[in-house]
C-alpha cells in the first residue's frame, strides 16, 4: 500500500513542476490537490488523466480510490 | 452479444444523446453514493438525461472505460465528450460551470452540491438502461 508521501513523489516526478498535497487516513483512498503549469489550457478531463496514468493499473486495486482536484497555479 | 458490439452499442449511445450518465445503478436506485450525488446535481439543474445502468455486465464498464480513457463510475458525457466523473462534476457544480456546459436551464450554483440519495425520485428522462444489459 503506498503511503502519502510515496503517492505525493510519484505525481510530483511524473509531472514536472507539479506540487502535490495528499491526505490519506487508510492508504486506500487518497485526497489529492494537484497545481500545475502543465494543466494550463487543459479541460479538467485532461488534467485528471495526466494525474491518473501516473497511477495507471492501481486504480481500483491498491488505490482504491483517488479523489483528485487539479488547479492551475495563480 | 460479443464485446465490440457493446462497444458499439455504448459510442452510438454517447453519440445519440446529448447529456448521458454512466452510473452504477438507475437515477431513481443509484447503487453508489458517488452516482447518487451526481444524479442530483443533475437533477438540481433539471436538465434532461439519459442514464445507463453499468452493473447489469461487467463488460459494459470494460468497454466504456476503452472508450473514455476514464477508469471510475459515473461518467458524464455531453455532446459526445467526457465531462469528467464524480468529482469534477462536483467542481463544476459548485462554482457554476455545470449548467452552462450542459446548457442547462438552470444555472445554479455557486452552492454546495447536493449529497444525492432523496432527490432521485425523478425517473429517467430517456429509458434506456436497459439497452446495453
């Protein structure tokens, strides 16, 4: 199971410049809120699908669940 | 029936209705909390929807899932296009952007959205839930 930290590397490596902050109290199910450049001009269908492949496979099985929010930064 | 033909079946549906939800469960018995909450922003909004019960085959969340890149349930579509799941709907809802993307007549929001289960007694607008089982 990974834990928040691990989840936070994960997305802050697989989107550069991206800052990640993840809460989880089971490291099941994580709340995520994603700021990125790179999800500037992007539908938010598209900046959840940048955050999601990184997690591509473990969703639904050792993430069981992903509550994500993304923002551009300001 | 063969998977491509569900595939089939699920793009003509996205395709023929301009507002479509994939959900587990109907509008009235939402079988999620996440589609329950979803069907009441929608209802909220009182915008028409078409709703398809992913639940009756596993096949059908396989296949839709291969065609919107998109791995949950619910899956809102308009005009063809993923407007996103749960949480984005529920973005959307609360500052606004919904009703406006869907061309609702109510706009609504900014408001929290609605936590689902009570509003759901409307019946689908479109009854084709049982089109793809």
């Amino acid at each position: 199971m990974p834990s928040a930290d691990e989840v936070k590397s994960r997305i802050e490596t697989g989107i550069p410049g991206a800052a990640a902050e993840v809460q989880t109290y089971d490291e099941v199910h994580f709340d995520v809120v994603v700021r990125a450049d790179a999800f500037q001009g992007l539908s938010r269908v598209k900046q959840h699908r940048l955050v999601m492949d990184i997690f591509a496979g473990e969703l639904g099985g050792a993430i069981h669940a992903l509550a994500l929010k993304t923002e551009v930064p300001t | 029936m063969s998977d491509n033909e569900i595939r089939t079946l699920i793009a003509q549906a996205i395709e023929e209705n301009d507002t479509i939800l994939f959900m587990k469960g109907s509008p009235d018995a939402p079988a999620c909390g996440f589609s329950a909450r979803t069907v009441a922003m929608l209802q909220q909004l009182e915008t028409p929807f078409a709703a398809v019960d992913i639940l009756p085959d596993p096949r059908i969340r396989q296949e839709l899932s291969a065609i919107s890149s998109w791995p949950t349930i619910p899956q809102l579509f308009h005009k063809g296009e993923l407007v996103g799941g749960c949480d984005i709907v529920t973005e959307m809802y609360e500052n606004g952007e919904l009703g406006e993307a869907l061309g609702a007549p109510k706009q609504a929001g900014p408001e929290a959205a609605p936590a689902g289960a009570a509003g759901a007694q409307q019946a689908a607008p479109l009854g084709i839930e049982n089109r793809l089982s």
